[in-house]
C-alpha cells in the first residue's frame, strides 16, 4: 500500500456538550481511504460511526463539534493534501458534494417531500457545476438511469412518497453522485430495506466503485456486509477505532477481543440447529460513565492486564494492522 | 430524555422509585422542576384563595352606591402616624361646597385620620352558610362616606377594591363552571369519536370543524342578548356559561380523541386486552391515567380562554349584566376614553385579567411539557 | 385534490348552513313574533303599521306556519338578497350595513396579512437562534400578545395615546373624510387609520402562530432530509429556508384557516372600542335594541365570509403541500 491514501482521518476527536457532561461520541480515531477501494467502518450502534461520518463532512450538529485531529484530502491534482478542519466555511461548502459526497440510512426520511427528486438532485448540480437549468435536468435524469431508476424522464418530476424504498435508495446515490465525488461516505445504506433490496444496492454500489474509481467509507453493524462489500476494515468501539486493517486479515485472524466477539455472534447457515448464538456479555456503557482505561474492559472476556482498568491502550502494529489491546503489547513500562 | 430515570450511583432506591411511580407521578415530579411553571401555579392558586375569601378581603359593600364619594382617587392604607407610632388609618373625606355652583364635592381630607383596625367588623355577608360581618379590615367608627378607597371608587361611589375582590370569585367560577361543561362534552364526544370510529366520528368530527370555522363572537353576542332581560343574575350566569361552554368543548374532544386513538395502539392496552379486561376497566384502570395529566394541561389552557370569552361579553353589555359583577363588568366601565380619563383607576381589572391568563398559560404549557416530553 | 376541494367545499355548506340556523335562532328567540315586535318599535316612534300590513308580514314570512317553513322562507328571503327591514333605522338592512361590512372585511384581511408577515420571520428567527435574546424577546411579546386579550389591548393603547400624547387614536378616517363619499384622498387617509387597528387585532393570532412555527421548525431543524441538504453543499441560510422552512410552514398554513374566524370574531369586539365604522358596533347596537333581522343578517354575513376565507385558506394550504395535490385516493 505504498499509493497515499485519497483521504486521511488522523486522531479526530468530536464531542457533545450535555447538561449531564461531555459525550467524546470520537475519540481519537484514525483511518485511511483509497481511490478504488471500500474502507467499512463497524461497530455496534452509538458507537461513534455517524458522527465520524458526519466531522469528516464538517456538518456535525449542536451542541456537538470536532475538537481534535486533522482530516486530510489529496487534491484531485495530486498536490499536498489539505486538513478539512482548517477550511473556512466557504471553501468547506465546495467540498460536500463535488469532492466527498453522503448517502444515508433512512432514504424517506433523508428526502424533503415537498420537492421533486430532479428539483433536489439538481440543486447540487446548479451550486457546484454551474449548469442550466435544462443541462441539469438532463443530467439528473442520466444520472437516474444510471443508478438504475426506470422511466428516468417522469421519475424526475415525481416526489419521493411516491416511490418505493429501494429506489428511493437508488436516487439518493444518484444524488450523492451528482457532482462526481472522489469520496462516498455511505451510512448504513441498506439498513432499512429488505434483504433482496440490500444485494441489489450493494451491487450497485460496487459496479459504480468499479466504473469510477470511486473511495467508499461504508459505515454498517452488519459484518456479512463488510464481508461482502469491503477491503478494508476499522472496528469501532466507543469513539475508537480498536482495529483496523485489511479485510481477509481481519475475518480470517481477528487481533481484537472485540472483533473476535463481533464475529463470533454472526449467525451462519452452517451452524448446528438449536445452538446459543454467542453474544457480547454486557451492553454499551453510558455514554457519560466511560470506562476508565479500555473502554472494552468491563465486558473483556480476555481483559488480564491493570493496565485494561487503568489507562487506554495505544495502536499497535501487528500483522499487517493497527490494534488497541494490551495483548498485542503497548504496555506502560513494557518496552521503555 | 430520560437518563434521569436511570440509576446514577448508588441511588438504586431512586430507580425503584421511579419504576413504580404513576404516570401521574412521573407528570409531578417533571413539573416540579419547571419553575416558571410552578410559581404561576401558585399565583393560580392564590387567586382562588381570593375567589373563595372574596368578601373577607373587601371592605366596603360592593352594591353599595354613594353620589358622595364618585370618583374618589386611590387612598393608601398608612401604617404609622406622622410621630412615627402604628396606627393603620386612611385619610377622611369633607365636603365642600363649590364657590360657583354651590354643589357639594367630596374631597379627601388629609388632616382626619380614620383608623383602621385588622380582622374588625364591617359589611354583613355571608360565607358557606355562615352569616358574619367578619373583615380582613374595617374602619373603626367611619362617618358617613368614609372608606377604605384602595384602588378609589367608580361613578356611583362603589369603591373598585371591593367591586373587584367580588369580580375575582364571579369571572374565575365562571371559568371553572364553564370548564367542566367543556370538559364533559370533550371527553364524552372526544372519548365516543375514539371508541366507535366510523360514521359516529366523521359525525362528530365534521361538527368539531364546523364550529371551529365559525366566528364565536358575534354568535355568542346573539345568543347572549337572546337572553330575556327579566331572567334573574344566576340564571344569566348559568346561560351564558353553557353558551361559551358549548362553542369552547372542541379543543378538549381533540385532545382526548387523539390520546385515546394513539394509546389504543400501546401494547399495555393490547396485554390488557389478551388478559380478557373489559372494555370500561381497559379504559378507566389503563387509559385513563396515562392521559389524566394531558387533560390537566388542555384544561388549564382552556381556562384562560372561557375568562377571556366570559370578560369580553359582559365588556360589550352582552354578557353577565348589573348587578352581577364580573371583571367584564368592571371594564365595561373603562370603556370610554372620557371615563378613563377622569378615573384611569378603574382599568385596575385589567391587572387581575392579565396575570390570571399569563399564570394559566405557563402552568398549561409546564403540564403539558410534563405530560408529555416529546410532544 | 378533487376529493379535498370538495370535501372542504362540502364542509363550508354544512358551516354556513348551521351558521343560518343559528341567525335564525337568533332572530326569532325573543319573545313574541319580530312582527309584534316590528309593530310595537314603530308605535313606539309615532307611526303605526295597520293591521292589514301586519297581516302581509306575518303571511310574507309565514309566521304561525310549523318553524321549518318560517325558515325556508326567511332562507330563500336571504339567498335572493333580501335582507329584511333593520326595525330601528326603518330601512333595509343592505343599505344599513353598507360599507361597514367591506371594513370589517379590509380589517381583518390586512391583520390576517399582518399575522402571516410577522409570524413567518419571527417564527423562523426564534426557532434558527433557539434561546438567543432576540428569541427571549419575541417571546416575551408572544405571551403577552396571548395574556392580553384584544379589546384590553385596545383600551390601554387608546389610553396611553391620549394620556401620553395626547392624540385620540380611534376611528378609521379622520372626522372630514368620514362621511365624504369615497376618493382617493379618502383611501389615503384610511391607509394611515388601518395599521393600528389592524396590528391590535393581529396580535394575538402573530403570537400563536410565532409559538407554532418556532416549535415545528425546531422539530423540522433536527430532520436528517436538512444533513442531506447540509451535505450537498448548501448554504446554512438557503438549506434553511428550502427544507425545514417550507415543512414547517405546513401546519402553520392549516392553522391560518382557524385565524380568519377568530379575526372576524375579534374585529367586532375591537371596534367598539376604537369606535370603527365595522359591523360590530352595529351589531351590538341592534342586539341591545332588540333589532333582531339587522343582528341575524350580520352575524349571517360574517358567518359567511369566514367560511369564504376560510375556504381560500384551504386552497393556500393545498398550494403548499404537495402530498395534498398528490393524494391517490
């Protein structure tokens, strides 16, 4: 992996003042994307995986805001890559939609219903493009049969009620792309629609990665997407990435006592009838009371160190990735 | 929303509590914190304190008309004499005679003190049956056209404080009265729209939007002054109540048609059903009480709204009619910019009209935040 | 579409036709026939009515006949635009009422557009500056725009005016244009009365609908259709105004069709106060004088414009939401 990454998130950290304390929904993750490649982002929910989805944009709402770390994209020249977090509002403006675009989970609710879907598809492109009217329409409604609406010239004047889940999916991504984005941030993309929906969406999304070179960041709980969908792997636990690396590695040798408890509560057709699904003993901590040291330590089947319950483990580098755990070394005193 | 329900610490008993409280309860305590919320209930409070003490707070007759004192200015009550010792007093009155006219003008004599003594003996009036003459304050030997003038007098010599203690009882019953008709015509219309569905509800629907598109004042004038004129004061009282009452019920059969249709869909009503309670025991054990405080909060909305409805009649001459006295009555004075001139203290009803329908407002809006936390 | 106008169509019958009743209630709840009562006002000021005149009366409205008659005949009387005779002025009741109800219209439709342009801004203001001061300031208004009813408000403006500037607020037109036929002078100087009146009137309503679109943008404001907006690169300003605005600006539309009735309801009252040439103080004048046909035919006829009003409410709101245009069934 000598090629630089498109974009680069070093140690962000983003927070929510409430009146019961400070949330650290990020806390210090870090990850890199590549022309052509998926990276998935997992994690059980309220993990962090939306509001990173969300710093990277520079959209994170009140009382929430980004307080630490660096967020970096390689022009599309190839010069030095610049911090998204040190644009000004203006500029930042120019990189939503034509540089790193989003899709998102809910695609009724992420829709306004009092405008067509042309008319919100080619905002964009009028803001960012600088087309006519009618040179937008058109592209919008190329952009509709790309993404595989049918009858694209009536479907642009419908509204979104008027259409079903899985297409309405489809011309969000036809939205998303509309100012040919290097960088598709996709948040739990499939997750509200039905299985046979899902395959149809993931597939398209990995034809136009193909036909386009596009970076996806695929934000999901769902492990058999990962599997499916992406080439590289961060686990998220609580605001961190615990590890990170590529795809096969990670399924095949899961370093993290969390990956390992993510992949064990996958259920598969070949397990034997009537077993237990393994879970995860425990459940995610308030988000105000985070656990000293880990984070993961209170539900750890493996957390043997003092360290674990006193202070969070570095990244470490272990066979071919980066991981947060005492077991793979980073012991305070331990190398010094 | 709720991170407060959960434990924090060791306050494991705190969780229990809150596990087993009522929704009522749980209503409580949240508008508990809502201070605005809980000083306008006590200002709400402290008016019917005055409604019910009405003529142990007056001081003088509130019929009683004298041409001698017309238009008397505001007299404070001083609570020491000039040598600095407490002897509560007002100041007397003389009359003088007019050089030109030779009329005889009443005119506040600031030499005569007439003292005033505390829970002393005034005006007969009687209270809960018991017949007493019984005051918070009464003058001690008055001569004729003393009195205690807080806020002055009017036109025929009553004086406005006591007019207005009276008017408090009168507007804020009227209110309570016509409430609980609205209240009785929504919950039983609201409750059968919800419970029957089908044409019963379109029925009662359509009719909700029909009266709400339909202008009330002019409506209720014309009913009110439909009202034969030699129908005693309580009867008009009565009548004009249901008048306001039957325009003023749609709001409360809104609310309660839209809780009753959204908890019917809650799984507690459907464990209740599948445990084979009756349908009346479903809606007064399980229903009710989780839409008891939203009720509450329609209500001391609605309040405010039958007082202004009520104060806006009998402005127009339209409404309660004299001898009643309401403080639509005591404002109908004001009405001319001659008399307000002349007299301004007698838009002193204004004062009680406005806090009254602030205090209603917030306590309303902290109910129904308490309530309802999402809504 | 269709289904909706006519719906509400459906219902503006129903209303007006429950509001006739109520006129005619109105009109015949005094004691005694309003023949009788025609008879004895008319002794009463010096000339008498024969008793085959009372006769043709009491035939001409069927008086004696079963009440549903009386009703079909005062009904198609009205429909034919014949009002019926005030008893206290002794001419028809159109010519009595005249310009006044063309007032009361051009009064409560200038508050009604007054509410709109208040409550729209401030409303968007409060909600996108959520706690700011300008937001404690336009609340603090707000609730006493909803604490002080309108003809308080009046009373203590027309007060304060005189006490301290001395000016007598009231009335529509100054004294020399009052009764002068109508010129462009004259419009000019009713366009110089209008605005205080109207601001009087507007402001409880402006109060209301300000809490309502505040509350529904913030609801508006937290909706993920606003990140995708956000994200593609909008402004703040226009993300605002295009989206959760334009949502919200829904139920503030289906509330305004409840604004004119009480704007209607509320001018009466306000003008008997600052003394406006409406039709309320006529008709708290003809329902103390017991002028019972002058008191139905106006509450009949406001009745009736609200309903209209209301009825261009509806066809606003169904302008502004698509789902409505839309609708399938």
């Amino acid at each position: 992996m000598a090629e630089t990454p498109i974009l680069s998130v070093r140690n962000l950290h983003t927070e929510f003042a409430a009146p019961e304390g400070t949330v650290h929904a990020v806390d210090g993750v870090s990850f890199d994307v590549f022309k052509g490649r998926t990276l998935g982002v997992v994690g059980e929910s309220g993990c962090g995986k939306s509001v990173t989805a969300r710093s990277i944009l520079g959209i994170v709402e009140r009382p929430g805001r980004v307080t630490g770390g660096e967020i970096l994209l390689q022009p599309a020249d190839g010069g030095t890559p610049v911090d998204l977090l040190k644009m000004s509002p203006w500029d930042m403006r120019a990189v939503r939609g034509p540089e790193i675009a989003l899709v998102f989970q809910e695609p009724m609710a992420s829709f306004s219903q009092y405008y067509t879907i042309g008319n919100q598809i080619m905002e964009g492109i009028r803001l960012h493009m600088g087309l006519s009217a009618k040179a937008a329409r058109a592209r919008a409604i190329d952009l509709l049969d790309m993404v595989g609406v049918p009858q694209p010239a009536r479907r642009v004047d419908e509204y979104p009620f008027q259409l079903s889940g899985g297409l309405r999916q489809r011309v969000m991504i036809a939205m998303a792309l509309s100012c040919d984005p290097r960088v598709l941030i996709a948040d739990e993309p499939t997750t509200a629609l039905d299985v046979t929906t899902q395959a149809q969406i993931l597939d398209l999304l990995r034809e136009l990665q193909q036909k386009r070179g596009l970076a996806i960041i695929l934000i999901t709980h769902d492990m058999g997407v990962i599997a499916e969908m992406a080439h590289d792997v961060a686990v998220m636990y609580l605001g961190r990435a615990v590890e990170t690396g590529a795809v096969k590695d990670i399924f095949a040798a899961p370093q993290h006592p969390y990956t390992r408890a993510l992949l064990r509560s996958i259920p598969t057709v070949m397990a034997k009838p009537r077993t237990r699904l393994p879970t995860i003993e425990g459940s995610i901590p308030q988000p105000f009371n985070r656990p000293v040291g880990c984070a993961y330590h209170p539900r750890c089947t493996e957390a043997v160190f003092a360290a674990c319950r006193t202070e969070p483990p570095p990244e470490v580098g272990v066979a071919g990735r980066n991981v947060r755990c005492y077991l793979h070394g980073g012991l305070p005193g331990a190398r010094a | 929303m709720f991170s407060f329900l959960r434990a924090k610490g060791p306050a494991l008993s705190k969780a229990e509590r809150y596990a087993q409280a009522t929704q009522l309860q749980l209503t409580w305590w949240r508008f508990r914190r809502h201070r605005l919320a809980m000083i306008s209930g006590i200002v709400v409070a402290l008016f019917y304190v005055i409604a019910i003490g009405a003529d142990f707070l007056a001081t003088t007759d509130p019929h009683a008309t004298d041409s001698r004192t017309s238009y008397i200015t505001p007299q404070p009550i001083h609570f020491f004499e000039d040598d600095g010792s407490f002897r509560p007093h007002v100041s007397g009155l003389k009359g003088v005679r007019d050089p030109k006219t030779f009329k005889l003008i009443y005119t506040v004599d600031p030499n005569r003190h007439v003292p005033v003594d505390f829970l002393a003996t005034g005006y007969e009036y009687s209270f809960l049956g018991i017949t007493t003459t019984r005051h918070l304050f009464a003058l001690r030997d008055p001569q004729r056209g003393d009195g205690i003038f807080i806020l002055g007098t009017d036109q025929l010599g009553r004086d406005v404080w006591s007019r207005l203690m009276v008017a408090t009882r009168v507007s804020l019953t009227i209110g309570l009265v016509g409430v609980t008709i609205s209240l009785f015509l929504g919950v039983l219309l609201g409750g059968i729209s919800a419970l029957y569905g089908g044409w019963v509800d379109t029925v009662i629907q359509r009719t909700i939007e029909v009266i709400r598109s339909m202008p009330t004042i002019p409506l209720w004038l014309g009913l009110a002054a439909a009202l034969p004129n030699d129908w005693s004061v309580t009867a008009v009282y009565f009548s004009i109540t249901i008048i306001i009452s039957l325009l003023a019920w749609t709001d409360l059969a809104r609310v309660v048609r839209g809780k009753f249709l959204s908890l019917r869909e809650e799984e507690f009503v459907m464990a209740a059903e599948l445990a084979g309670a009756s349908t009346g025991r479903i809606i007064f054990r399980h229903m009710l009480p989780s839409f008891m405080s939203h009720i509450i909060a329609a209500v001391s909305l609605a309040l405010p709204a039958m007082i202004i409805s009520e104060t806006s009649l009998s402005f127009l001459g339209l409404g309660l009619r004299p001898p009643a006295i309401s403080w639509g009555i005591l404002l109908q004075d004001a009405q001319s910019i001659q008399s307000l001139a002349l007299a301004p203290w007698l838009l002193a009803a204004a004062v009680p009209v406005i806090l009254v329908i602030l205090a209603f407002n917030f306590l309303g809006d902290g109910l129904r935040d308490a309530a309802d936390p999402y809504g | 579409m269709i289904n909706f106008i006519t719906r509400r169509l459906l219902l503006g019958v129903l209303t007006v036709w429950m509001i006739s009743v109520l006129s005619f209630a109105i009109i015949q709840l005094p004691p005694g026939d309003f023949v009788d009562a025609y008879v004895a006002n008319l002794a009463a000021s010096g000339s008498s009515v024969s008793a085959d005149e009372a006769a043709a009366l009491r035939k001409l409205y069927g008086l004696g006949q079963p009440i549903y008659i009386q009703y079909g005949k005062w009904i198609t009387r009205i429909i034919t635009g014949d009002l019926g005779e005030s008893m206290e002025w002794r001419r028809p009741v159109t010519e009595v009422i005249g310009d006044r109800i063309w007032m009361t219209l051009l009064l409560s439709f200038a508050a009604l557009i007054l509410t709109w342009g208040l409550a729209l801004p401030i409303g968007i203001y409060s909600a996108v500056r959520q706690y700011s001061f300008g937001d404690y300031l336009f609340t603090l208004i707000g609730f006493i725009g909803i604490a002080v009813p309108n003809f308080l408000l009046a009373l203590i403006i027309l007060y304060t005016a005189f006490k301290v500037f001395g000016l007598s607020v009231g009335g529509l037109f100054s004294a020399e244009y009052a009764l002068a036929p109508w010129s462009w002078d004259k419009v000019k100087d009713l366009a110089w009365h209008l605005p205080l009146p109207a601001i009087i009137l507007a402001l409880s309503g402006t109060a209301q609908l300000i809490r309502i679109m505040r509350a529904n943008l913030l609801d508006e404001l937290r909706r993920p259709y606003v990140v995708t907006a956000r994200a593609k690169g909008l402004s703040e300003w226009r993300t605002i105004l295009k989206y959760p605005v334009r949502a919200a600006l829904n139920p503030f539309a289906s509330n305004m069709a409840y604004l004119f009735p009480l704007l209607i309801s509320g001018s009466v009252i306000i003008s008997i106060v600052l003394g406006l040439p409406t039709v309320g103080p006529l008709l708290v004048k003809a329902l103390i004088a017991q002028d019972m046909f002058l008191a139905g035919s106006i509450v009949l006829l406001l009745g009736v414009l609200t309903v209209i009003g209301t009825f261009i409410s509806d066809l606003v709101l169904m302008w502004v939401d698509p789902r409505l245009r839309h609708q399938m069934d």
